[in-house]
C-alpha cells in the first residue's frame, strides 16, 4: 500500500515519466534503473524488488508478471498471475 511506503533518502535524486496517461514511472537518472511505478488513483505502488539493496523482511504474497520470468525464477506455495492482478 502507497501509506505503508517511504523514501529514505534520495527521492530528490530520482527522475521520471509519465509511460501511459496516467502512469508515472521514477528511475535512476544515472543508469537507467527502474524503480517504482505508481497511479496517483490507485492504493498501491510498484517497487522493483531487485533494486533494493537489502532484504525487505517482507514475504511476498503474490507474484505478478509470471508471463515474463526466466526459467529459473519460481514462488511456490503464493498465488502467481501471468500478468497484473491488483490484491484486494
């Protein structure tokens, strides 16, 4: 849920753009690194979990995107949906 996120620091660093009327998209304006995707309408963000630098302590409780995973990366025992399904 957006509420239950923050920056720490460097969220005065971060670019961004609008990919679809609507979506904003911020990254890494020096390597081009994807981090978070939001809707200013809607509960939720997208953190890119691979860009963090540790552990979020967190467990997952869906895996989303499944129609674009590499072989070797697998959740089991969560539900997984081939493209974006919002958690209710």
């Amino acid at each position: 849920m957006r509420r239950d996120f923050r920056w720490l620091k460097g969220e005065d660093k971060l670019a961004a753009f609008e990919s679809s009327p609507g979506k904003l998209r911020q990254f890494c304006p020096q390597c081009g690194c994807h981090l978070v995707a939001q809707r200013k309408n809607q509960h939720h963000l997208i953190v890119r979990v691979a860009s963090l630098d540790d552990d979020p302590n967190m467990t997952p409780v869906a895996h989303i995107w499944t129609s674009h995973d590499v072989p070797w990366l697998q959740y089991e025992g969560i539900p997984s949906h081939l493209a974006w399904a919002p958690m209710r």
